[in-house]
C-alpha cells in the first residue's frame, strides 16, 4: 500500500498463469524453498472456479510425483474439461473395490471404461477430487445461479 496500486484482476490472474506454468516446469518442487508450502497452495488453487488455473495447479502438483496423483492425473485433468465432466463423473466410482453396484447411468459392460479409487490412494486423493469438484461446481453456479431472482430453471 506504499504508493502501490492493486492489480487489476486480468493482470493478476495472467500474472497468476505466468507463475504456475514457471512451477509446472520444476524438476525438483521438493528442494526449492519451502515446497511443502507451495504443495499446499496448488493444492488450494484446485478449488479456484477458473478451470485453467486449477489445470495449472494439477500439473504443478504432478511435479511432486505423488503416488496417489500419478495414476488418476488424466481423469483429473477430464474433470477440470467443461465437455469431459459429466461423462467423467459417470464413469467415476467412489466405491470400494469390492462394492458390485455401478454408478447410475453406467451399463455392465462399462466396467473397463469405470475407474475406481485404490484403497491405499483414497484418503489422499478423495480431498483432491473434492477441491476440483467444488471448483467446478462454483463456476458453474456462477453462471446462472448467483442472480437474484433467476427462475428455479436457470439455476439447475
């Protein structure tokens, strides 16, 4: 504030861009300073309503070669792509392994185009969805949804 004028929110989010796409290109994201804390900000920025910013995020995340992220980073990446995300949460089964329900709107001969979360990534990947999903979700309520007085169609 000393002389300093804010940003405007354009310039703050190319600028944004500009920086993750600098840290999606890490080889190391662990021996910089303070990657700990870095990891927890990408994965802060997955909620961010804007898809390409938590696309960014997602890749800067990848860096870290993270057990639970590596096998799912592409069906991620379909929930973050406005055509992909429905038939992506189609395919998309919370339940465990064992479990022989199907998602609703999934046939029995899906079963191979299904994913399922392994049961050794599920309690740190389950969060990681989460964030994309409220991301996602909140841009798309922005949309229609945030206006006073829209018709109950509009909001669905």
């Amino acid at each position: 504030s000393q002389g300093r004028t804010p940003l405007q929110p354009s310039v703050a989010q190319r600028r944004l861009e500009v920086v993750l796409n600098v840290f999606a290109s890490a080889p190391a994201p662990l021996s910089l300073p303070r990657g700990e804390q870095l990891r927890r900000v990408y994965e802060g920025l997955l909620s961010r309503p804007r898809g390409d910013v938590a696309l960014l995020a997602l890749r800067c995340l990848g860096t870290y070669r993270l057990p639970h992220l590596k096998p799912y980073a592409l069906r991620l990446e379909a929930l973050l792509d406005d055509a992909k995300l429905r038939e992506t949460l189609v395919k998309f089964r919370v339940a465990r392994e064992g479990d022989a329900r199907l998602p609703e709107g999934a046939r029995k001969g899906d079963d191979d185009q299904l994913w399922t979360v392994d049961d050794a990534h599920r309690a740190e990947l389950i969060p990681l969805i989460t964030r994309v999903l409220y991301g996602r979700f909140r841009a798309r309520s922005g949309a229609a949804g945030g206006r006073r007085g829209a018709s109950p169609s509009l909001r669905r």
